[in-house]
C-alpha cells in the first residue's frame, strides 16, 4: 500500500480553513493509503514562542484532529519531537541540500523579510525548515504527500534532497514524493481578502458554537455587487458560495447559484442555509470533542501509541541510512 505523510502546525483548534484545506482530506485517506500524520511542533519554534502555550496548542490540535475524525488506530497520529529521528535525518540532509536552493524558497523570502525589519535576528531555523520538512517525509519514506498549492515549492526540494542523497549513497532508497492536490480549494477567511489564519483572526473554528459560527457569517463579505437585495451576484466571486461548496449538497450549491444570480435570496437567506449546513457537519465533531475533553488520557495514550508505531518506521530507515552513509561500525 502507498505511504502519505502529512504534518500540521501545532497551532490549537482547527479552525475550518484547514479542517477542509486538509484535514477533512486526510480523514479520507486514512482508509486508502498507509497514513502517517504529524504534528510538526520543531517547526513551531523557528520564531518566539512561549513553551506553555505551545504545548497547551499541541495538545488541542490532537484532540481537534481526532474528534474530526483522524482516527489513531487506523493512521499513525504523533508529535513530532517525540521521534527524534526528525532531527537526526534533517541533519544528515543538511550535508546534501544546495544552499541557495534554501534561499529561494518564498516562504524564507517572506518570514525573513517580516523578521528582519525589526530588531530581531533571523534564526538558521527559518533557511533550514524545509530540510526538517524534507526530513519528515523521508523518514518514512513516503511516497506522497497531501499538499495545497503553497506547498509545491517545499516538496520540490525535498525531492532534489532525495535525489542527491540516493546520488551519493545508495540508488533508489528513498523514494521522491509525489504531491497529492488537496482537493477542496482555498479557503479565504470571511474578510474575503487572505486565506483564512488565525494571525488574521477571520477565522471561523470547527469547535464554536452555532450562536458564535453565525456572530462571525452574519456580517462575512459577499459579493460587493450586491448592494441592495435586488441586485444580481455573482457566487463565482464570493466566499460564502466556497463555504457552500465545502459544507452544503451539490443541489444545494446548485439553487444558491441561481438564487444569487436571479436576487432571489438576499444574502443573508444564503448565509442561514450555510449555517444550517455547516452546523449539522460540525455537531458530531463538537460532540466527539466534548468526549475527549472529558477523558484527556484518551488524547495522549493516542499519541503516545502513534509515536511508538512512528519511532519503528523511522528507526528502520536511519538504521539503513548510517549503513549506507558509513556511519557505522
Ligand atoms: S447570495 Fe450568497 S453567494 Fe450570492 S453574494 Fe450573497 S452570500 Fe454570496
């Protein structure tokens, strides 16, 4: 069976932008593909953080995933500082990634410009990230990897890694990752103007509750042509039609295109049938939640089971790597 490997920051709660930018995808995949999911707290601390609530989000974002429905004994669901091979294969990589590959990313562009206009410096962490992200993958040699399109960049080099390491050691021994195109598109936040991230705070969080999910759409952004309740829209340029393509049913999706189109719903007729839809999809998920809270061991023997199943697979390839690289007796 195929391997995937995907990872998500530790950032708290899912909020809804990457429960359907992923990880609604990985729920899916768990069942088709050998899954491994990963919680990528090494890559949470490449700017300032404070350790308690790193931790505090570590754990929430676990809960979150499991009652969205990753279920832990059928995927491997871990942290990733708990599998210190992480670390040790991102070094070994570090010896075969081109510097000015690392430089070109984007992402390192952006966070080290927004870094380096104040007074703080920028960390080695920043440039290195993606050889940890290659490292991730890798390690248990996975042969895809659920990406959005922000994440093509960073998977290419972990190819190049790949290649350069099996150019130098051992022919074929890792795979290159392939990408596997999320499939729901991205989600804006109800701004309408960025993707949707906590930082922005236009966000909506799988574990609110209707009367809150609702406070937060009533006054989301539509189309700008719809001035009045008899103008004609356009559902192609509004985010709240996204949001009915990710949560409502396809006949659904189908009347509120012509409902918009003809001005015969106001846009807060379409907002109420959203909520209805989205409320329905997220009950289940708030209740399993709720179970979880109520039993917190539940969460940590879960991950402490996953990291054991992990630390197996990666203990196999970096007994193979030193093997192969001379770095044992
Ligand atoms: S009717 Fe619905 S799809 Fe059309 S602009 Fe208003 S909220 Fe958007």
């Amino acid at each position: 069976m195929a391997r995937v490997f995907s990872g998500i920051q530790p950032s708290g709660e899912l909020h809804i932008g990457n429960y359907l930018g992923a990880v609604k995808n990985w729920v899916a995949i768990q069942h088709q593909m050998q899954s491994v999911f990963c919680i990528v707290n090494l890559h949470a601390i490449t700017q300032a953080y404070e350790p308690a609530q790193l931790r505090e989000r570590t754990q929430a974002m676990a809960l979150t995933l499991i009652a969205a429905g990753i279920d832990p004994a059928t995927c491997i669901l871990f942290v990733q500082s708990d599998v210190a091979e992480h670390t040790e294969l991102q070094w070994i990589f570090n010896t075969v990634t081109p510097l000015g590959e690392l430089e070109r990313q984007t992402q390192f562009k952006e966070k080290s410009s927004r870094a380096g206009s104040g007074e703080v410096s920028i960390p080695a962490g920043l440039l290195n990230y993606p050889v940890l992200q290659a490292a991730d993958i890798l390690l248990y040699r996975a042969d895809n990897v659920p990406v959005g399109e922000d994440q093509v960049q960073h998977l290419e080099l972990s190819r190049v890694i790949a290649r350069n390491w099996n150019a130098r050691f051992k022919a074929g021994y890792f795979p290159e990752p392939q990408a596997l195109l999320t499939p729901t598109r991205r989600i804006m936040g109800l701004d309408g103007q960025a993707k949707m991230s906590k930082s922005l705070g236009n966000t909506v969080g799988l574990l609110e509750s209707p009367d809150e999910i609702w406070a937060k759409l009533r006054p989301a952004v539509t189309d700008p042509a719809r001035v009045k309740k008899t103008d004609p829209g356009n559902p192609e340029v509004c985010n709240i039609f996204s949001l009915h393509r990710a949560f409502s049913p396809a006949e659904t999706v189908t009347h509120v295109d012509a409902q918009c189109r003809s001005a015969g719903w106001g846009c807060v007729d379409c907002k109420k049938v959203l909520h209805g839809n989205m409320v329905a999809e997220l009950v289940p998920i708030q209740a399993r939640a709720a179970e979880l809270r109520a039993e917190p061991k539940r969460v940590a023997a879960a991950l402490a089971g996953g990291a054991e199943r992990a630390r197996e697979l990666a203990k196999v390839t970096m007994r193979e790597v030193r093997d192969h690289m001379g770095l044992t007796a």
